[in-house]
C-alpha cells in the first residue's frame, strides 16, 4: 500500500522524513523497465511503446521470450545467476533486444521475488569510457592531503560527467553538509563553503544514498512515466532502479536553484554516508549509461581512497597517543595519588585528547584544572552522567542537552568527553571543552516553509538560497573518532592502574574475579602487541620514506623478510631453523645481476623461533643496506663468519669489502635502529657496528640459549649466488600485451610492466581485444592470464607463437593441469604476484630464448 502524510496532522521535518521515495510507481522516460518474476513471465512495464513499440499493458502476462531475442534472454539470465546480495546490480553494454531493432544498455537486479529490467538506447561508448577512470583514479592516488583529494575528485567527477557544477559534501556527525570542494563551469556561482542542515537530505534518502550510490535526474521538468498496471498490488520498490522517479518535493528544491539536472554519487567511508558527490546542470542533461557506470565506479573507488588515507592519518595520531597510555601506565602503578591530580592527568591526557580542562572523580574526592564547572556543577555533572551507560565512554559536545542547568557555564565547558575507570559508575576522568562560537555560513534559512500545494499541506524547499549567517552558541568541537578510539585505549589502562592498585586490599571473591580480568587483559596486550609491530613497521617506515613509493618498496620488503622467516620456520612445524638458509634466502631477494656473491662460513648452526624473526629483520636491513649503500651497491662484496663462542653463544660477523667509502650516518633511521638495538633488547645479546672507510663492519652476539644446535663441518666457503638475472633487460623499451579480465590485476601488472621498463603496455580483457592488438603491430612481449571468464587465452597464445612473440602465463592455479602440454615450457607467474615475480618470470623466458638460439 502506498504511504501518505495524513492531511490533517501538522506539517513538519518527520512527515518529510516518511516520504516513501522508494516506491513512486514512476520511472524517468529516458529508458523503460520491464519486471518479471522467476518464471520470466512480465508482470509490470513502464515506458516500453516508445522504445519497442509495444504498449506496457499489451506485454503483461506473456513470456518475455516472446519479445526479446533468444541470445538477449541467454544473456539476461546468465546476468541473474550472477547477482549477489541484496544491492546487487549486473550491466549489459550494447545489447540487441528486438529484431532489427537498436542495440541497449541494460541494468538488472532484483526486488524483493521479481527481477527489474532497465533499458536504455546504447552510446557504444563503453571501450572509451572505462579507460578513462584509470587515469581518474591516478590523479586521486597522486594528491598529496585530504583538501587535494576532496578537489581532484570535483574535477574528475565534471570532467566526466560534463556537468556545470560538481560540488564534494562532507556531512558533519550531526547530519548537517559542508561543501569542501567544487569544480565549476565559468560563470557559475560558487557555493564553496556553505553548509546546507541535515534536513536538506531526509533519512530515507540517506538509507538510499547508502543502498544505491548513484542517482541521476535527467530533466526536473520531464513528466514521470507511470509503472504499470497502476493497482492496489504491493508498490514496486524501485530503491536500487537507474531510472526511478523523482520526489515532488526534490523536484521543487531543485527548481528554486534554478537546476534541471543533477547527479549524485555517494562517498560510503566504513559502511556510512561520509559524504556526496553533488552534480548540478542549469538545462537537461543525461550523461550516457556507460559514463555513468564509470561515475559510480569512479565513485566507489574514491571511497576506498579515501578511507585509506583517513585511516594512515588516524593511524598516525594513534601511534603518538599510544605512547602516552604508556606513560600513563608507568607512572600511576607506582604511586595511586596520581590517579586524584588533575593537574598531573591533564598534563599528561591533553597530549593525547586536546581539550581546555580536566575533570578527576576518584573516591568521592574531585580534582578540577583549566576551564571546568566548579565543584558542585561538576559532581550534579557527574549524577547525569550515572544515570546513563556509566560503563562506556561517553561524549557530547552540548552539555546543556543532558542538563539543561549546564548552560550557565558553556562558556567554560560546552562539551565534555567522560572516560569511566573504575567498575562503579562513580570514578571518571572528564575532559572538557569551551564553547566554540562560529559563524555557520548556511545556503539559505534553514527553516523550511509550509505551504499549500496541489497535493495538500506538505513541506516545500526553501525559496530562497541567499547566504545568510547563524551564530551557533553553547557548542564546543566535538570529539573525533580517533579521539574517541585514544580515550577507549586511555580507559582500559587507568582499569588496569585500578585493578593492580586495589587488588591487594579486595577481598577473595573480588581478587579471583579481578584476576581473570587482568589475564584477559594481557591475552589483549599480547593480540595488540602482534598488531602494534606492524604498525611500528608501517610507522618507522613512513618516517624514513622520502615519497609514497619508497615507502610502500621498503615496508613491503621488511614485511615480506618476516614473512619469509615465517615460512622457514612453518616448514619444520615451527622449530629452529639454518641460519644459513636464513642468509641465502634474504641475499637472493636483494640480489641484482652480475653483483659478486655473499660468501659465508661456519657451522651448521640452527636458531630457536623466538630469536629467528629477531635475525630476519637484522640480516634483511644488513643486505638492503650494503645493496643500496655498500659494498653490494659497487663491486664489492660481503663476508660473513659465523661461531659458537666460549660460553655458547653464537657470534657472528660481518665484514663489507671492496665498495665505497662508508661514512657513519647523519640521521639515525630504523634500519640502523634494527641493526644495533634487536638483539641487545630483545635477545639479551651484544650488537657493535664500526663504519670504516673501507666498509662497514658489524659484530653480533647470540645468547647460548637461542642457539638450538651447532655442528662442525669443512671449512669451505659458500657463496650465494643471484638466481633472477635479465627480466628487466628482455621487458626494457619492448611494448607489452597484457591480457587481463581483472580491472584492478590488470591495473597492478601494468604499473609492474612499466616499473620493469616497458615502453607501453596494451591491456585486452578478450581474446577478440587482444587479436586486434596484435594487428596493430608493434607488440614484442605479451603476459597472458589464462583464465579470461567464460574463455581462455589459448587463441591468443596461438596468434603469438605464429608471429613469433614470446610470451608468458599468469594463472591463479598454479598453472599445473592447466596450461597445455604444448605450452609446458612458458613460464607461468603463479597469483598473486607483483614486481619480482613477473620479473624472475621474464628472466626465465630470457634463458629459454637464450637457450633455443
């Protein structure tokens, strides 16, 4: 049944906010919609005489195999198969649906038991199109900070679209928009930094925003073309359809800017609406189908963006903030007065939680510093704050709307941060922060008008959206998310300071029950403790990284030394592990061609899983750093000796011969961190570095009791050898196919490819593509995956053996029992892979080549 505002109940922002926009029973005319149920048979249809010629009530009740081609429904049910989850959409570019009739673009989904089918006359455009959001993409991925991200995207999204106005919206937690960026046709007027309140987007269109991230409004003035048959049968929900109707009451928003078309695309950040992309035309304006599939792919991609940089920027803040619940930990276990200064709390939280007061309530006792409430304002605070989830941390940034008294004093503190710490909702630590006035620069008053329209009483759109100003008073800057995750992390250290403080005095119940919360406690730090090396990897990395690519090159390489270690030990069901192995497998991954070896010697010496990572980070900065600054990084060499000393331990050392002159650095980096501080802190062992003109020098001392086994042997010196040599040399200045039915595989590989030296890369997502490639001419290498959806890269693989193109496989099977017996001998890049896998894959097509001349 469709959903009406009563006319005799009073007219306000919730009846807005029922507006069932979702069901309108209406399409936009510039496509029309057939729906069908499982059994294919037509039940509703909207707008199809103009385009079949056929009228909506004449295909109702019939197969619609009746009416579209054979290979049509073959297509369209093979799309149905494919659709998963509740949002899911599948697109069907250039499709012939009728006899001798034009070609379409199609969306398909479902609603609720029925499939919906929307068509729309094909541009043909679609080759064109979707090379265009790669290089979209590489301009957001190359902003340098957030407002640089926000105005890429703008521009992108107009250069796209073609639209006069593209404005980015960041919605404040309260609901309320801020335009932080815009691209603009010239002559435009600019609506940067104005903010529109939260009731400009209704809840229900929120929801939507969230389901179906694109939506498109051709033309205000285009009359809605209704669904039939028009009946008292369930409505329609049209929640995810490209072409549903628009709201009367949007429609008459739009009209009062002046706009007749628009777009949106939503900006999903963790699963919410984080924001919009807002798109406004001033005359009628339909980007085609696959322009707006690129938008929304654009739109998509855009988000992930920027969630990751929002997550390394909160990551970052939360990194430095860690260290103060450290310090924290440190200095209230010893002395359990600290926990009633506030002065003493303040000085060391607000480094964490900026703030303009603390607030301490421990055993009725109150300590206050800064701007707070008094004394008495602060413990009736506290009483409101106890009557709601004392347990939880709790923040707002208008006191006065839990105790309307608190506005007397929201000149002091206007909002407040509340950090539990004790089991009883009677101890707490509050921060506090000072009213913030502000101007709010607000696109028209806010304040939405009732008027009496063809339809009855209802809302109607502001008239006029000339900037006005609102002084907002009583309000303080709320606290963030990452402030909010600190104070959590704050909040589990005081309970821990509290528990060890008072578990002495607690009787035997209480100190059993306190007890298993402390070993949970530390079951979380060790957890965290996994989580926070990596993060300290990422952290030191960034810090030492002269630009994004050094910096994902060189946390790559560390992570992927741990990983490597990891598998050493897995091997043997988590035992000691070869130190050798240790050495050989590190040098081989840094190793360039025509480098001299590593030469090594001394015993079969194995090392216990605890002290094996700790020597896998050390060996792998001792390499990377002789390969970039050493004797590996000239025409030298390195010696490493190894032996079991008088007390056990193992000694190891390590002698660069041969290369440049070494100077001791001028900053300390984590490299050199790693090298001289693992093993004295965390081994208990010895670490001393000399760097002498001649070439760095380090010894090392392994406990005895991290030393698993040691046995002699001759005293012939090993050398590791470089095993990938010539990929880069066979891929430098040669044009490369690259056959890849994966967008984003596709994307990776090329930047891989031309990383290694190709001059260009052709990406073919078919075989029919890829023939067309190789008729150009021109192309000297080609990387095929094999497995290219409903085909294989066979055919391709034959028009390259008959032109004599070498070749070789990707496969994320491993390539055995898949790749032909005739095809044993190309080489096969197992997936995942990345730069060095593709580049020892080259190298051993190289030899083969090498080998048949």
């Amino acid at each position: 049944m469709k959903q009406h505002v009563s006319g005799s109940q009073p007219v306000d922002l919730t009846n807005c906010d029922r507006e069932p926009i979702h069901i309108p029973g209406t399409i936009q005319p510039f496509g029309f919609m057939i729906v069908v149920g499982s059994d294919w048979i037509v039940q509703r249809a909207a707008n199809t005489e103009l385009y079949l010629g056929i009228e909506p009530l004449g295909l109702l009740g019939h197969p619609l195999g009746g009416v579209f081609l054979p290979h049509a429904m073959r297509s369209l049910r093979g799309r149905v198969s494919q659709l998963r989850g509740d949002d899911a959409v599948e697109r069907i570019f250039s499709m012939r649906l009728v006899e001798n009739g034009k070609p379409f673009d199609v969306a398909i989904h479902f609603s609720g038991p029925s499939v919906i089918i929307e068509c729309e006359p094909a541009r043909g455009d679609e080759i064109e199109v979707s090379s265009f959001v790669r290089t979209m993409i590489t301009r957001i991925q190359n902003a340098d900070s957030m407002q640089a991200i926000m105005r890429e995207g703008a521009r992108q999204v107009r250069s796209l679209t073609g639209f006069d106005r593209v404005m980015v919206y960041r919605f404040a937690p309260s609901g309320a928009g801020e335009v932080v960026a815009e691209a603009l046709e010239p002559g435009v007027d600019s609506f940067l930094g104005l903010n529109f309140p939260a009731t400009d987007i209704p809840q229900q269109a929120r929801a939507l925003y969230v389901r179906n991230v694109f939506r498109i409004i051709a033309d205000v003035d285009d009359a809605p073309i209704p669904i039939q048959p028009i009946d008292d049968r369930e409505p329609l929900d049209l929640s995810l359809s490209l072409f549903r109707a628009v709201s009367p009451i949007h429609v008459e928003y739009l009209k009062n800017m002046g706009v007749r078309a628009s777009l949106s695309i939503s900006i999903i950040i963790g699963g919410k609406l984080w924001g919009l992309f807002a798109c406004h035309h001033y005359s009628p304006r339909l980007p085609s189908f696959a322009e707006r599939s690129a938008a929304e792919l654009f739109g998509q991609m855009f988000s992930l963006l920027t969630e990751s940089r929002l997550r390394s920027e909160q990551t970052a803040y939360e990194d430095s903030a860690r260290k103060v619940a450290d310090r924290l930990m440190a200095a209230a276990a010893q002395d359990s007065d600290r926990l009633t200064d506030a002065q003493w709390m303040g000085d060391l939280v607000l480094d964490a939680i900026p703030a303009d007061g603390v607030g301490v309530f421990v055993d009725d006792s109150v300590s206050l510093t800064g701007l707070t409430p008094d004394e008495q304002q602060f413990r009736t605070l506290l009483n409101a704050l106890n009557r709601r989830n004392a347990g939880q941390i709790f923040t707002t940034n208008r006191i006065s709307d839990i105790l309307p008294e608190a506005e007397a004093y929201s000149d002091k503190a206007a909002g407040l941060l509340a950090i539990p710490i004790s089991r009883r909702p009677r101890d707490y630590v509050l921060l506090f922060r000072s009213e913030r006035l502000r101007s709010v620069r607000w696109a028209g008053n806010q304040e939405k008008e009732v008027e009496y329209g063809p339809n009855g009483p209802r809302l109607t759109p502001r008239k006029s959206f000339e900037e006005w100003s609102e002084l907002v008073r009583g309000e303080a800057k709320p606290f963030e998310e990452a402030e909010m995750r600190v104070a959590e992390a704050l909040r589990s250290t005081l309970l821990e300071v509290v528990l060890r403080l008072t578990e002495a005095a607690s009787e035997d119940r209480r100190r059993a029950h306190e007890q298993q919360k402390l070993l949970i406690s530390e079951l979380n730090h060790r957890v965290r403790n996994i989580l926070a090396l990596i993060r300290a990897l990422m952290g030191q990395t960034s810090r030492e990284a002269d630009d994004v690519n050094a910096f994902v090159a060189t946390l790559d390489s560390r992570i992927q030394s741990l990983a490597r270690a990891h598998d050493q030990l897995t091997a043997d069901q988590w035992g000691p592990a070869r130190l050798e192995d240790l050495i050989v497998t590190e040098a081989k991954a840094y190793f360039q061609p025509d480098r001299q070896s590593v030469r090594m010697s001394g015993p079969n010496v194995s090392i216990v899983p605890e002290a094996f990572t700790v020597m896998a980070l050390v060996i792998h900065e001792l390499i990377t750093n002789a390969a970039k600054y050493g004797a590996l990084s000239d025409s030298g060499s390195v010696d490493i000796d190894w032996r079991i000393g008088s007390d056990g331990e193992l000694v190891i050392e390590w002698r660069e011969i041969g290369g440049p002159a070494v100077m001791p650095p001028k900053r300390r980096g984590f490299g050199t961190t790693v090298i001289e501080n693992s093993i004295p802190h965390e081994l208990g062992g010895e670490a001393v570095t000399r760097y002498k003109t001649a070439g760095f020098e380090a010894d090392f001392a392994i406990p005895a009791r991290y030393v698993a086994s040691a046995r002699e042997r001759d005293g012939v010196t090993k050398a590791v050898q470089a095993d990938r040599t010539g990929g880069a040399d066979l891929i430098s200045g040669k044009k490369v196919l690259l056959v890849e039915d994966s967008a984003l595989i596709a994307l990776d590989a090329e930047d891989s490819l031309r990383e290694l030296g190709a001059s260009e890369v052709v990406l073919a997502a078919s075989n029919a593509v890829a023939a067309r490639a190789i008729e150009g001419g021109d192309i000297q290498l080609a990387v095929l995956d094999f497995n290219l959806g409903r085909e294989n890269s066979m055919p391709t693989a034959e028009r390259l053996a008959d032109a004599g193109i070498p070749f070789l496989f990707a496969s994320g099977y491993g390539g055995e029992g898949t790749i032909p017996d005739r095809y044993a001998h190309v080489p096969v890049v197992v997936k995942p892979y990345g730069t060095n896998q593709i580049e020892t894959a080259f190298a051993e097509l190289g030899r083969s080549l090498a080998g048949d001349a």
